[in-house]
C-alpha cells in the first residue's frame, strides 16, 4: 500500500512538462503586465526617485520630447507653421520637458526666472524661441534654434 501511495504522489505525471512551463510563463507575463502599468502609471518625480528605473524613464522622455522638436521642426520646414506657431509649439515643448526631466514647473515661469535657477541651461534657447514668437521682425532662425533645443534635451543633466 506505501508503494501505491508514493507512486501515486511522485510517479509518473499524466500531463505533460508543457502545460507546467505554458503556466509558469502566463503567470510571468501577467506579473509583468500589472508591473508595467504600475511603473507606467507613476508621476514623473516618483519614477525620478527609482535607481534603475530613472536611466530608462530618462532616456525614453528625451526621445520623446526630441520626436517633437523635430516634428514641429519638420512642420515649420514644410510651411505649416509659420516662424511665431513654430517658435510657441517649440517653447512649450522645451517647457513641458524641462517640468518632466527637472520637476520645475517651467511652463510658467519668466525666461529670467529660469536664467537665474536650475534651468539656466535652457535660458537662452527659450528667450531666441520668445523672440520667435512675439518680434515679427526677428532675425532667428527657428530652424537652428529647433536643432539648438533638440541638442539641449539630448545632453541635460
């Protein structure tokens, strides 16, 4: 009877080692989602504070906000926008990466203010693209200071 029972237990399985294997990786693959959505789902300063999240979240935010420089870029290039939309499109992207990358708020903030802060970096690109904007008669070329803001996010801190 002990010999039934332990071939019972430990004996051969009816079922195959594939369903144990399609299991275990179902269960990763939902443990992985809902860690994704979790990680996804967190505010920026949160993912900031992450060691081996910030690297990753870092790169993908530059990448991101670098794809819309250079499409307001490619946009402007293309006659879609004129000099003052695309020198708006660009600041206000530069802004909202900077309040990403830095937790600064600095969609509201004076060129001066982010001159005389952390940000100072971005200060002379975003009073180029201000004058872009609001100097019909401006010399800049918001092309190059397009290329000049793209530079800038690929290298900040």
């Amino acid at each position: 009877m002990p010999d039934d029972v332990l071939n019972f237990v430990f004996g051969p399985s009816p079922y195959s080692a594939a369903w144990l294997w399609l299991g275990l990786a179902l269960l990763l693959v939902v443990v992985s989602w809902y860690v994704g959505v979790i990680v996804w789902t967190l505010p920026a300063d949160r993912l900031r504070s992450i060691p081996w999240i910030r690297d990753l979240h870092s790169k993908l935010l530059r990448r991101k906000f670098v794809r819309a420089i250079q499409s307001i870029d490619g946009r402007y290039r293309a006659g879609e926008l004129s000099a003052a939309e695309a020198g708006h499109a660009m600041s206000r992207t530069l802004r909202s990466f900077l309040h990403h990358a830095t937790g600064t708020r600095a969609q509201y903030m004076h060129v001066e203010a982010i001159r005389s802060g952390d940000l100072a970096d971005a200060a002379p690109v975003l009073a180029a693209l201000n004058d872009a904007q609001f100097n019909t008669a401006s010399p800049v070329d918001v092309g190059e200071v397009g290329s000049t803001a793209k530079e800038l996010i690929r290298s900040w801190p």
